[in-house]
C-alpha cells in the first residue's frame, strides 16, 4: 500500500499560565491511500489535536515540540503558510464537530458549496458550478436541493448542517478527509444517519479518511484499522478486528468493557475509575498505570515499549 500520511514521532504542546500541556506525546501514525483510520479515546486523549495536526489547524498557543507530519512526501510542520494554505480545503478536508461554527451565518448554502468548487475547479461556468452544488447536496441526503441553495446555515437543522459539511469536504475532492467527531453535537437518531452516510460514501470515496470519534461501535463499522489514544499517547493500534476482537492494552481493553453489557448478568455498563492524568506534569510511566488494575512497579517508573503483536498490530504495554 501506498503511504499517504506519515506522523513520525509527533509532540505538541500548548502555552497555559500553569505550564505548558503536554496534549501529544511522540504520536506516530500512518495513513496508506484508501483506507480508513479510527482515533478513538476518552475526552482529552489528544484525538482532536492530532485531528487539527493533520492539516496544521493549530491553535496561536500550540507549538510543535518533536517529530513531524509529512504529507504525500512533503514535511509540513516546516511548511509557510501559503503552502499549507493551499493544501487545506483542496488536497485535505475537514469535518469539524459543531457545523454551525464551521459555516458562515452571513452566506447562502449556495456559496458554500460554490466556493469549495471554484477553488477546486475554477474554470468551471456558473451553472456547472450550480449542478455539482445540486447534485452533491442530494447525495448526502438533503431533499429539494436546488431550492435550499438559497437558503442560510440557521435555517437547516444540526444533522442537516453536518451533511452539507461533509457535502463540501467531498466537493473538495481531498486526497485525506479528517472527520473531526463529526456526529458529537447530534442527537443519536441523527448520530446514526450520519453514520449510515459515511458507511455509505466511503465506497465511492477515493482518498483516505481519518474518523475520529468516542464511539467504539461506529469505528468498528466504518474503519479499516484503528488507533487508541489515552492522555496524549498512542496506546494500541492495528486492524479494526484484531484490535476490538483481542485487545492487548489494559486501557483499550476498559474502553470495550464501558460499551458492552454482558447478556443476561443485568450489570450496567462500566466506567473507568480514576481520572486521566494532568498533562502539564504527566507522570514519569505509563500514563495508564495509576488506573490500571494490571499495573506493575515497572508501569510506574518508565514509559512501556512498544511491542508488535504477532496477529497484527501493536501495544505499548509490559503486558503486551
């Protein structure tokens, strides 16, 4: 296969008035051409950070401290902004979280869309530009589309604001599609339309895509391969079966335990006791270890290895 994004040992921390925050901690990844990748975790693992590191979409008080991302061969943490500026929105597009922040309140759907394609294609007649527009919108499930294009991001629904994102991500025709917990903000009938849309999309969807997301369940349907994170690390990863069929990491392990009831014992669902620990001084072993029933005196002294799994995949764990 062929390697589209490569993360190489990526830190990144964020200026506070109590210290820097450690938010990703040497992350490496890799994304080969056609696939899907899952980034799953709790609140606060650093799944968006790497999400909005994709595409350099960081934050004034985040600074790259280690390693680097480098995209279809090009290294963009040294990259000007130009540079970057012209890969976003064309090579790579986002799918962020809260649509009506995304969209601007001030503009028809119509010139949304207008403008992603005339970016993309900008030779294109005006009525050209209004087909595609017309036709993408019907394709992600927003009925009397041509009449819609008139209309102002308040006067869709939140699913329907989400659609006509992931409509303008598409029209992009973006070798990397980043959905950014695209379905956080909606209701969970909604949740499972959009859902049952990406599921459908990613037949016809030529590039990769990066899926990030709380939901185990929808990782598992939509994603080749998946990534855990926990307190800016990257635990476990592998192929989507192995990793949820035979978890070899205490934390990924608990994550599934929280989203599956055993049948017939009449338990509720889990949690995981503890919090996760304070990024500003994270603690000198394995992040996991102070909520970790497996923990070691080793977890507690020394970052875990990283060990390959003969089945496909890898964990950062002595117990691996």
């Amino acid at each position: 296969m062929t390697l589209l994004v490569d993360v190489r040992d990526l830190s990144i921390e964020f200026a506070t008035a109590r210290g820097a925050v450690h938010a990703l901690n040497r992350v490496s990844l890799e994304v080969a051409k056609g696939r899907i990748i899952g980034i799953v975790g709790e609140s606060g693992s650093g799944k968006s950070t790497l999400a909005l590191a994709l595409s350099r979409l960081l934050p004034a008080n985040a600074r790259i401290a280690a390693g680097d991302i480098v995209f279809d061969g090009v290294a963009l943490g040294t990259q000007p902004e130009r540079v970057l500026a012209a890969l976003r929105g064309a090579r790579i597009a986002t799918v962020f979280q809260d649509p009506m922040t995304a969209l601007n309140p001030l503009f028809t759907i119509g010139t949304h869309l207008g403008d992603v394609i005339r970016r993309r294609r900008p030779a294109l007649a005006a009525g050209e530009v209004r087909a595609r527009a017309i036709a993408m919108l019907t394709r992600v499930g927003i009925p009397d589309a041509a009449r819609r294009l008139r209309q102002h991001p308040h006067e869709f629904s939140g699913g329907m604001r989400q659609r006509i994102l992931i409509a303008m991500a598409l029209l992009a025709e973006p070798d990397l599609l980043v959905a950014d917990e695209p379905t956080t903000a909606l209701d969970v009938t909604i949740e499972r339309q959009i859902v049952d849309l990406f599921r459908t999309l990613k037949n016809d969807f030529a590039g990769s895509i990066v899926f990030v997301s709380h939901s185990l369940g929808t990782v598992a349907e939509l994603c080749d391969e998946v990534v855990v994170m926990y307190a800016g690390t990257v635990v476990e990863q592998g192929p989507v079966a192995r990793v949820f069929g035979r978890p070899c990491h205490p934390y990924t392990q608990a994550l599934i335990r929280c989203e599956t009831e055993e049948p017939g014992t009449g338990r509720r669902l889990r949690s995981i006791p503890g919090e996760v620990p304070d990024l500003v001084t994270p603690p000198p072993g394995c992040p996991f270890a102070p909520r970790c029933a497996e923990a070691t005196p080793t977890c507690r002294q020394a970052p875990p290895p990283w060990r390959p799994q003969a089945d496909g995949g890898a964990a950062a764990c002595v117990l691996a």
